[in-house]
C-alpha cells in the first residue's frame, strides 16, 4: 500500500494527565466497501501519520474493515499516499 508515512495537519485539543494537549485527527471519507465495513462514509481518526490513522481505523471499526482496507487506495489531500 506504499508509504504511508505523511503526516496529518489537523489536531484537536485533549486533556492527558492533567496537561493540556493537541492530539493529530484526520477527517477519514470512505467509500463502497469501505464505508459499508465502517459503517460511516466520514470520521475523525487519531493520529499523525496516514499509517497512524490507518491503524486507529482499524481497530475502530474491526475485522471486517481490515479486510477491506486491504484492497483500498489511499488519498490525502487528492494525492495518492505511496
């Protein structure tokens, strides 16, 4: 699936032991298969790479979505990712 390493621009402010933090989110947009294995066609993901996000993904949405995403192709902003 190429390399996956690209970073993600957009964050979101949280809370980690009692310090003020921006944790990276990517606004994920599915399609087909993808969207019916999620369950959504759009959401916010965690992470600072596209490989990072991917995995949160995964472990999101489960199983069925890992076997998917196996056959996808990823975009970031309307670039391919590999």
């Amino acid at each position: 699936m190429g390399d996956r390493r690209r970073h993600c621009r957009r964050g979101t402010a949280g809370r980690i032991a009692g310090r003020s933090t921006i944790v990276p989110m990517a606004t994920v947009r599915l399609f087909a298969a993808a969207r019916d294995a999620a369950g959504t066609g759009r959401d916010d993901v965690p992470g600072d790479t596209v490989e990072a996000v991917l995995a949160a993904a995964q472990q999101r949405y489960g199983a069925t979505f890992s076997a998917v995403l196996a056959t996808c192709k990823i975009w970031v902003n309307g670039e391919p990712a590999g």
